[in-house]
C-alpha cells in the first residue's frame, strides 16, 4: 500500500491506495489563503504541514488497514510557491503563494535583464510573470532585504513536506520547471538566474523523479503508526503527478484538470514550436519525455468565489452549509447552452496562458433582468470551457494531435460540466473513475518504486481506469460557436481598460 499527499491551492488531500490502483481512504483538509493587499496571497508553512501530517495520520486510522502493509509515502504539491528557512529551519516568513502578484514591477526589471525569448529557451516558460518562484524572490530581495540576507533553504512545498518527514534537503527538475531557477534541458539550476537573484548555496540538490531520498524521522513514525522503514519516495509537481494519474504518458491523450486552476497538459517526445504563441514546456516524471502545460489561473475558483462570496452559499457564517455544488449544477444544467447571452472574462486573479495579461480582471457581459443565479452559474461553467477551447487551439497550432480530453479534479465531478466543455471544444471528453489523479499518480511511481510493476506503463495499466465518455452535441456547439467568438472578442475590447483603470488606481 502506499500513501500519498496532494498539496493544492487551497486544501490537502492524503489518500491511501493499494497495489491494484484502488482508494482504501482519502481525506481533504482546506485552509483560506491569506491576502494582506490586494493581489498578495500568503500562507503559514505550518499549515501546509498540519495539514499532511494530520491527514496521514486520519487515513492510516480509518481506511483499516494493518499499517505494517503500507511500503511508502510520495507526494506533490502546487509549483511556485515560495517557503523560506532560516538557519534554524525555521519559516522566516509566510509562503508566498502561486497565485501572488506583487511582483509586477519586478516583471519589468528582469525582461530587461535577460529577454523573453531566452527565458523561454532556457526554462521553457513563455512569459515571464509574476507566478514564477525566480520574481517572488526578486521581489523579496528588492522589499524585504532583512528577510532575503537570513535565508538558509529555498523550497517548493512538496521539497519542503519531504524535508519535514525526512530531514533531506533535495528537489526534482519537474517541480522546479516552473520556478525559473532551472535550464531544463539540462535539469540544472540556471547559473545566470542563481547569480542574478544571488541565491547560491541556498537550493536544494535535484534528485530523479521517483528516488527513494530516505525513511521517515522516528517522531513521524510514532506519530502516524506506521513502520520507520516506510520509504519517503520524491514525488513532483501536482499537474505533473495528475498526467501519470490519468494514464497520459504517450502522446495523443490531453489531460485537462480543472482545480482551482486549470492545467492542460500533453505528453511529447521532443520540443519543436511551430505555433505563432510559445507554448510552456518542462521535463515529465517519464525519462526521456517533456510536457507542454499551458495553464489558467482561475477555473474551479471562480465557481467557488460565486458560490461562496456572491450567493453566501457554504461560506463560514451563514445558514446554509455543506457541499451544495451538485444543486447549483442541476440548477445551470436546465440552462440553454449560451446562457441566453450571458458571458464571462474569468480573470479574477489574472489571464494567463494565452493572454498572459497580469492586469486582466473577471467581467460579466449581457446581464439582462432575465438572467438569475443558475444563469451566472452555467456562464462560469462556459467561461473555463472557452478559455479551455483557446487553449486547445493554440496546442493545435503548436503541431499537437489530440484524440480525447481525459478530465480530472473537481470540476470533473460535474456531468453537465464535462458536456459544455465536449461542445464547446468539439472533442471527446473522458471521466477519470479516480478524480484525485495527482494522488493515484504518486501511488503509480511508488509501486514501481517499490517493486510492485517493472515499469511504469505496467503500473498504468493495471492502476488507471477510465470512466464515462462525452461526445460533442451538434445542436450545442451551434450556440457556443457565436459564444466562443463573443468571449473572444470581449477580451480584446476590454483589454486596454484594465490597464488603463489598474485597480491599484482606483
């Protein structure tokens, strides 16, 4: 058996499997970010550890099991976001988050350091942003030069949930793809950008995807019940985990997870662009093979902010609590499809890929008196199957084939979701029997790992299943072919408002 943990945006999930890919218990743990200014978005490490360790420790005691059978622990976790040691290990500040902004300025300074174009070619990220590790820490050292001169250790959440369970201090070139820091061709830091940010001494050695980096400390042995010879197995990145989860090691199959971002991700042997827009690209888990992950900011977030903020539904506080997602869906799918002309820009915290538009903002266009909740509600179901489409198109151009769209997170749970997305992107859409694919993705490397399958193509297919397929409506698409172009168009009206109006001016 083996344990695993999933680090996201705004919850946990740790999950126990067995050899055959089957979950004996998951638990989901969440935590709020916090967000001192506009844009900024912080959390205290110890919440993320918290977190992982009281969830181990909760599957272990309720999926049953003898834990004298459980072999390892593996894990992923968010990219970007930034924890910071002393050299007492202990947090010098908040982690700065993926999703943190303030780096904007910061943005400017280092396009005229060294170009887009060569950042691309040595990091294979197509923009330079305000997302990437390598800025947050820019930041950090232009505006908090005390707390820049005491950092010992540099980490990316799932290094540092290793470095709690273990005390070894080591990252892979997967999970640090989208920091900046390193030249993945090589999988070596980038001496240039070690140099420029002045962080030598203070990254974590990269290790192969999958190394077995040591055995949990005594005190987390004793506290999860579990054996000390129990192997802590170095895991990635959460999108990258989620491709291995969904089966997605060969080209052909596109991965879409829909979290509180969205993720689309295909496998390739080599990189070769050939699109007008750069598409980002970093090492896979699969030696040997990259990923282009082209990604959006906001997806299943927005749903949640509506949810929470704008219909009071859930939210701390009020009277109507519990996990209502499914009468909110049932309410958008008796919705016709085009939401009878309501459109949404779904930017609340930035576009990204393609725009890649830092100062863009969420806007809903149409807004009649006709329209109610379960309008909005299938409008923001439209909004990430438009940015999806984008997306899709831009991988076409890029020279990819696409044969299905395997479907995985939380928006996956929604039948009415995956059918808007089918028609608006007119491919097949196939339901993951397991949701939580970054997890099972850890259990597959694990088991390989472990010695349970020889490879992991072996491991796939006896682990990975999938579930129910959707197929493009023709009547559907009619309606989202003029909705897709009105999305389209409203972006580049909008555009030059919202740099003209920065919510920083107003």
């Amino acid at each position: 058996m083996y344990l695993t943990f999933d680090v996201g945006t705004t919850s946990v999930k740790t999950a126990l499997y067995n050899r055959s890919g089957k979950i004996l218990h998951k638990v989901i743990r969440s935590y709020t970010l916090d967000s001192p200014k506009v844009d900024w978005y912080e959390v205290d490490p110890e919440i993320y550890w918290q977190a992982v360790i009281e969830g181990l420790k909760e599957v272990i005691l309720k999926s049953g099991v003898d834990p004298k059978g459980i072999k390892s622990i593996c894990g992923c976790s968010q990219g970007e976001t930034v924890i910071l040691l002393d050299n007492r290990d202990q947090p010098i500040r908040p982690a700065m988050v993926w999703l943190d902004k303030r780096a904007r300025k910061e943005v400017d300074e280092l396009r005229s350091a060294i170009g887009e174009e060569e950042f691309f070619r040595v990091t294979g990220i197509s923009e330079i942003d305000t997302t990437w590790s390598a800025l947050k820490l820019l930041w950090l050292k232009k505006n908090e030069k005390d707390t820049y001169s005491r950092i010992s250790k540099f980490f990316l959440i799932e290094d540092y949930i290793v470095y709690r369970l273990t005390g070894m201090f080591c990252s892979t070139a997967s999970l640090l793809s989208s920091s900046a820091l390193v030249d993945i061709y090589k999988k070596k830091y980038w001496d240039w950008m070690v140099d420029f940010l002045g962080i030598k001494g203070r990254l974590a050695p990269i290790v192969e995807e999958g190394s077995i980096v040591g055995r949990i400390k005594p005190e987390i042995s004793s506290a999860l019940g579990i054996s000390r010879e129990v192997a802590v197995v170095k895991g990635s990145m959460d999108q990258t985990m989620g491709v291995v989860g969904a089966g997605n090691i060969k080209p052909g199959i596109v991965t879409e997870i829909t979290g509180s971002a969205m993720a689309v991700v295909t496998v390739v042997d080599k990189i070769e662009p050939s699109g007008k827009v750069p598409v980002p690209y970093q090492p896979h888990v699969i030696p040997d093979t990259y990923i282009l992950l082209p990604f959006a900011l906001t997806a299943g977030m927005v749903y949640k902010w509506f949810r929470e903020q704008i219909l009071k539904s859930g939210a701390e506080g009020t009277d109507e609590g519990g996990d209502d997602y499914e009468k909110y869906n049932r309410l958008a799918a008796a919705i016709k499809p085009g939401s009878e002309g309501l459109v949404l820009l779904p930017y609340l915290a930035g576009a990204s890929y393609p725009e890649n538009d830092t100062y863009a903002k969420g806007v809903f266009y149409g807004v009649t008196l006709k329209h109610g909740r379960a309008h909005f509600v299938r409008a923001i179901m439209e909004a990430i199957g438009y940015m999806l489409k984008k997306i899709l198109t831009v991988l076409v151009e890029n020279g990819v084939e696409i044969k299905e769209i395997r479907s995985m997170g939380g928006g996956a749970r929604s039948d009415t979701w995956l059918q808007i997305k089918s028609d608006i992107c007119n491919y097949p859409i196939v339901k993951m029997l397991e949701e939580e694919a970054p997890s099972l993705g850890a259990a597959v490397i694990s088991s390989v790992k472990m010695g349970d399958y020889a490879t992991v193509e072996d491991a796939v297919k006896a682990m990975v299943r999938t579930g129910k397929r959707f197929l493009p409506d023709p009547d559907s698409q009619k309606a989202y072919a003029v909705g897709y172009e009105l999305y389209c168009e409203l972006y580049r009206s909008v555009k030059p408002l919202f740099q003209r109006y920065r919510i920083d001016m107003i």
